[in-house]
C-alpha cells in the first residue's frame, strides 16, 4: 500500500505476485510513470509516455527480466 510520496526501503512491500485474467502464469506487473491518468493527472497516452524504466531507478534482481 504505498503512494505518491511515500518512502520506500529495501523490505518495503511494494506488490505481490499473481495472475489473473489471460496471463500464463504468477507475475508482478510494476509500471513507474510521472503523471497518475486514472485520476485525470493526464490522458493515457502522455501517461504512457512518461513510463519510466524501474530499472533505473531500482536495483532489480538480475533474474528478473523486464518485457
């Protein structure tokens, strides 16, 4: 449960793994953007626009892959 502004360290919590709908199989889907559409902050193409990589800005494990 962490939201704009909030502090994060190593043990904060900051989603589960699951899978529901169409997936294949338990995944963790983390998308980092600087505007928040669902909200009306912007609309979902400069949402998408703005995704950041969580690769530089966390250290991820190297077994993880980012598709």
């Amino acid at each position: 449960n962490i939201s704009e502004g909030s502090f994060v360290t190593q043990s904060t919590v900051l989603g589960y793994m699951g899978t529901t709908g169409c997936s294949t199989g338990p995944h963790l889907h983390l998308e980092i953007s600087s505007c928040f559409w669902k909200n009306g902050g912007c609309n979902y193409a400069t949402y998408k626009s703005k995704i950041i990589n969580p690769n530089t800005l966390i250290n991820l494990p190297g077994s993880w892959t980012n598709r």
